[in-house]
C-alpha cells in the first residue's frame, strides 16, 4: 500500500451486548506516524473500540481496515501478522514465564522454527534463529530500560515494570500499529514520565503508528497528534487536543467527572 | 525483587551460554554424571553385577513410563489442559508398533518411531475437541476417549489381538537382537534421554513458548499471534507421540500386549507422576515417574522387613500395609496436591540453590 492511505481506518462502527449499547457509528481515521489518543469517561467504550481494532471483539455494524485491507472479520492470532501489537488496560502477561519469554512470545509471528524443528533445534537452524531474534528483544528490553529484570518470573514483578514488561512485548511484534490501553493507569508521576517517553520514542523514533486510550489529559494533550473523543458509545469530537479540550461537549461530557477518581474506580468492564 | 537480579556466581557471557538447557555448568555436569551412570548400571563383569536383575526391571519401567509422563507434562503442565486418556495414548502406541511389526514386517527399530506417529495423529483427532471447551467438559471429552479408545482395543481383534492380546518382537538394530533386560535397558535409555532433550529444546523455541503463553493468558496470547484452536490441539498432539513412544517400549520390552493393561488407572497414575513430579517441570515428570514406580515397592520392602521381626506374626499389620499399597498412590496424590503442589522438582530446585553456592548461598 502506498504511504497515502491512511493506516487505521475505522468506519461505521457499532457494536452490542445483548442490548448494550458500546458503540455507535464510530468513524475516524490514524494516518501513518500519527500518535492518536482515545479519550473518553469511564464506559465510553474505548476498550471495546479498541478490541474492534485488535479482533477481540467483532463490530456488529461497520468496518475496520488496516493498511487498505479489511480485517473486520479476521482473527486477532491473524492480525498480529499485520503489524498490530497490544498493551491490556488490565495487566495481562504470561505470568510464570520469564519477562524475556515473556517478551520472546512477542517474536511468535515473526519466527519460522515450528514443533518439529524447534525440538530438534541444533540441527535445523532453530538455534540460529532464535538467537538472532533474542539479540533483537535485548534491543527493547535495553532501550525499555528492563535489564536487570529479564530473568525474573512476570507475575513477581510490582504493577509499574509489569506495565512496562507489557508493553516490551507488544512492540516485539515490530508492530505498525500500537494500541495501547491505559498505559499509564495507576502510576506514580516519575514512572509516568518514563512512560510517556517511551511511546513518544517509539512513535518519534521506531516509527510506530499509536492509538493510546488515556485518562491523564496532562499527558495525552503534551503527547498526543490528535484526539477522539467517546462518550456513551458515540463519537462526540475529534482533532488537535487544544481545539478537542475546549469543545463545549467535551466539556459537558468531563462536568463532574474528575479525572482522578475516574481512574481510582475499578474498571470492571475492561475487556 | 530478591530473585529478580541474577544471583552471584551465575554469569553468561553470550546469550547462546544464556539459553542453554541446563541453567549452570553444574547441572550440566550432574546429568552426564547421571547418565553415566545408568550407562554402567546394567553391566556385569564376571559375576558380579553393578545392579541386580530386579533393579534393571524397575529401571526400564522408570524409563518407558517416564516417557509418556513427560507427554502428559506438556498437555497438563504446561498447556494447561487435562487429560483422563493418557493411558490409552500409551496402549496405542504399544498395540500399532507390535501391529507394523507383525503386519508389514516393519523391523522395530523402525516401527517404534512409526507407531508414535500413528498415535500422534489419534492424539490429534481425539484433541479436536479441546479446541473449542476447557477444564471439567474436556476432562469428560478425554475420559470418553479413553473409553472409546479401551473399547477399540477389545474389539479389533486384527490390530491388537483382541482378548488374547498381541506378540511384540524383541527390538533389533540392523540384524543385531537385542537380548535380554539389560541390553534392552540401553533402548530405553536412549529413548530417555532423546525424548528429555527433545522436549527442553521445544519449551525453549517457539512452539514451547506459545504452548505456556496459552496455558497463562489465552487472550493475550492470540493478540500474540498464537492461535489457540491450533496449539491446544497440537498439545494432544504432542503428548500423544511421547505416550505413543513409551508404549511401544513397552510392548517390545514385555514382547505381549494385552488388551486390559490401559485402563483408567494407569491414565490417574500418569496424572500423578506429573502432579507428584511438578507440573510444567521437564525433569519433574522424571522424578515423579520414579517415585510412582517405586513407591509400592518401597511399600513392599517395608511388609517384607516386617514380616521378619516379631510384628510380622500379626497378621492384621502386614495385611493391612498390604492394603495400604494400593491406597498409597492415592495418598500420595492427595498428600502432595495439599503440602508440595510445585512437585518434587520444586524442592529439588530448592536444595540446589542451596548448594550452588554453598557456603556462600544466602
Ligand atoms: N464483554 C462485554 N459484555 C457486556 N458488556 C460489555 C462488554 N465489554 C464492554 N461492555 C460494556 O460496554 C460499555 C463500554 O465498555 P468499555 O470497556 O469499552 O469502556 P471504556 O471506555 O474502556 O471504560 P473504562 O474507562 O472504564 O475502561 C460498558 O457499558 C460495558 O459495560
Ligand atoms: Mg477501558
């Protein structure tokens, strides 16, 4: 596909629970190189737009196309082979395995070694490969600043590095496209800061396309290219975050809802 | 955070040295110190015999069953499946390398290999399921298996021989026959220590990986990119290729299979080798497979010892250890789900770091 196209297109979009409502005619676009934000009050539907994207969820009306390709009904195991990586909005890591494992899991799409080979794995080249592959997640685990970690079991690991561990093993996919869901929720300020510069980095740097749902406005106005806005399942604005922030709906849609507590209340419908 | 870092005394200076099977030097050097020493265990010279006709036995029994424990292992410990048919897995493969051999004159070298892969490919069918249900519903799926499976060997007098079972031919290589259990011993041996590397080798590349990222988060694994319909098949698979491996050692080492030896009860007993052992612990199958076999017979020494003091002329005592032998397995599972659920290779782990750096260990 030609750099023209957009690379995330989102069109018509709604989606039910058994009455449900979560989503309605959703439309909006990411282009290439874009860090886009999803913003929202608590069960606006952003997770959900956000499983429409990854294959979670099939939309009941409407289409999700990726690189001018229509995935909407493609398995997510499928999607991963298009450069789609996820972060969870509640951790989700393999949590026996290793952090490198952990993020080896990652590389799944990109390794050719399979059941035969890889048990035999000298003499076949699986060795080879899974080395020259290890080399490239050392380059994430480093630049993640994880180092010191990677050995440990994930499920030990306290919430901030699990977050981090977590999203380590999302751009191990080499993804086009990042989605990543409340990266930030329930982090201190210092371990914010280092978040936020990561996706900047990955987004500025390693040329990953973002789509972050995110409920500090702090950060998602300093970081973010463009907005969108949910509230009660429909697209109530969307744009340059200072034009979004000062949306009279926007605003109505925020009124009351302070912004800490949204986050300190438990997100029982997440995924 | 204590087991976070590395601890001192364990640096890599590649990560080829970083991904290797045994995690230190030392542990390397302890398993081909051990496999030495099965190498001699069967020896005799002149008359004497480094271990007796009797331990040459339980140690081929250790090995096949050892086996087929490291399949289920991989369907139970680290895919997190279950499965109440493992023992009719291992039948298969019993009755299909003595069926290629009798049948097609497949020399057994050949058909020990061949039959696994026929018993890979039931494992397949009878995995189907697990596709699509989980936990108690599979368990149901797999115990039907089993009863299918048991019901087909009664009844396919061609394949197995029905009621009157089926001859196995002793193992051969190229013309040489292997006479005798510890020439034998050697088979087994060698299938043991084939079937532990093959296995280490895929729980670290690809496959391995995708098989325990199922088992610990299923939806994050397939955002992955692991589709799940396709490794929790490949599971049953898996694990049915190592029974099948087990099995046909079996046949061809009692050289007569019969048709009632893959009940139920041996399916719970693999069970308990891997819950015993440590689930999702490749060495953990090993040692639960040799505290399965030798619990009874540990059992056994102590009805003999006390038979020979005054306790023995009490006939309710050793009746009743007797009895206790066959609850004991039982016991065992039960006593180790409470007070050891990480398995025997959980304190074997322990121990070792305890000496890795002794005296220095902290
Ligand atoms: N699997 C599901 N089954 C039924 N209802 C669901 C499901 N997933 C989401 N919903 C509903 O859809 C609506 C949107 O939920 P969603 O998780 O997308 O909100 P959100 O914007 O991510 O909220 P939060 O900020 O709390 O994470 C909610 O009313 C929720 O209850
Ligand atoms: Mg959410």
């Amino acid at each position: 596909m030609t750099g023209e196209s957009p690379l995330l297109e989102v069109r018509e979009v709604s989606l039910s629970f058994r009455g449900v409502r979560a989503l309605s005619h959703v439309t909006f676009h990411v282009g290439r190189g874009e860090l886009f934000s999803i913003i929202g009050p608590n069960g606006a539907g952003k997770t959900s737009m956000l499983n429409c994207i990854s294959g979670r969820y099939t939309p009941t009306e409407g289409r999700v196309v990726i690189d001018g390709r229509d995935v909407t009904a493609m398995k997510p195991s499928a999607r991963a082979g298009l450069g789609i990586g996820r972060t969870f909005q509640n951790l989700a890591l393999f949590n026996h395995m290793t952090v490198l494992d952990n993020i080896m899991v990652g590389r799944h799409h990109l390794l050719r070694n399979n059941v035969a080979t890889g048990s035999l794995y000298w003499f076949v080249g699986a060795q080879r490969e899974e080395l020259a592959h290890r080399r490239q997640v050392e380059e994430i685990i480093d630049f993640l600043e994880i180092t010191p970690i990677r050995k440990a079991i994930a499920g030990t690991l306290p919430y901030g590095l699990r977050k981090r561990v977590e999203l380590a093993r999302a751009v191990a996919l080499k993804p086009h496209l990042l989605l990543l869901d409340e990266p930030m929720a329930g982090m201190n300020l210092e371990e914010k800061e280092d978040m936020a510069r990561y996706i900047n980095d990955l987004n500025a740097e390693w040329g990953m396309t973002v789509v972050m749902i995110e409920h500090d406005m702090a950060v998602v106005v300093d970081i973010s290219d463009r907005v969108l806005v949910l509230d009660f399942g429909r697209k109530i604005a969307e744009g340059e975050p200072d034009a979004v922030m000062a949306d009279a709906d926007v605003k109505k849609a925020y009124l009351g809802v302070d912004a800490e507590d949204d986050r300190a209340a438990p997100a029982a419908a997440a995924q | 955070m204590a087991q976070a870092l590395t601890r001192c005394g364990d640096f890599k200076t590649s990560y080829r040295a970083d991904t290797t099977i045994f995690p230190s030097a030392r542990s390397r050097a302890f398993a081909l110190v051990g496999v030495a020493l099965l190498i001699a265990a069967p020896l005799q010279i002149g008359g004497f015999s480094v271990l007796s006709d009797y331990w040459i036995t339980l140690l081929i029994q250790i090995g096949y069953l050892a086996i087929a424990a490291l399949g289920l292992n991989v369907l139970v410990g680290f895919t997190g499946q279950i499965s109440l048919g493992h023992s009719a897995f291992f039948g298969f493969g019993a009755f299909a390398s003595a069926y290629l051999n009798n049948t097609y004159g497949v020399p057994v070298f050949f058909s020990i290999p061949l039959a696994a892969l026929w018993t890979t490919a039931v494992g397949l069918i009878v995995g189907i399921p697990a596709g699509r249900i989980k936990g108690l519903y599979l368990a149901i799926a797999t115990l039907a298996s089993q009863f299918i499976l048991q019901d087909f060997f009664a009844r396919a007098d061609w394949f197995t021989g029905g009621s009157s079972g089926s001859l196995a031919a002793p193992f051969a290589v190229f013309g040489y026959q292997i006479s005798g259990d510890r020439q034998y011993f050697y088979v087994v041996l060698a299938y043991l220590v084939v079937m532990y590397l093959l296995a280490a080798n895929l729980m670290r590349s690809r496959d391995g990986r995708a098989l325990v990222a199922v088992r610990d988060h299923y939806l994050s694994a397939e955002v992955m990119g692991v589709n799940l319909t396709k490794y929790r098949v490949l599971s049953f698979g898996i694990s049915s290729f190592f029974a099948g491996i087990g099995g046909a050692l079996y046949a061809h080492y009692l050289q007569y299979v019969s048709v009632e030896a893959f009940d139920i009860l041996l399916s719970i007993q693999f069970l308990g080798m891997v819950i015993i052992g440590g689930l999702g612990s490749i060495m953990g199958s090993l040692l639960g497979t040799i505290f399965m076999v030798l619990l009874p017979e540990a059992m056994s020494w102590a009805v003999n010892i006390l038979r020979a003091t005054d306790w023995g002329n009490v006939p309710s005592i050793v009746n009743g250890l007797a009895f206790l032998k066959q609850a004991a397995i039982g016991l065992a599972i039960v006593l180790f789900l409470i007070f050891e659920p990480d398995g025997l290779a959980h304190r074997w782990r322990q121990i070792k770091a305890y000496w890795k750096l002794y005296p220095f260990s902290y």
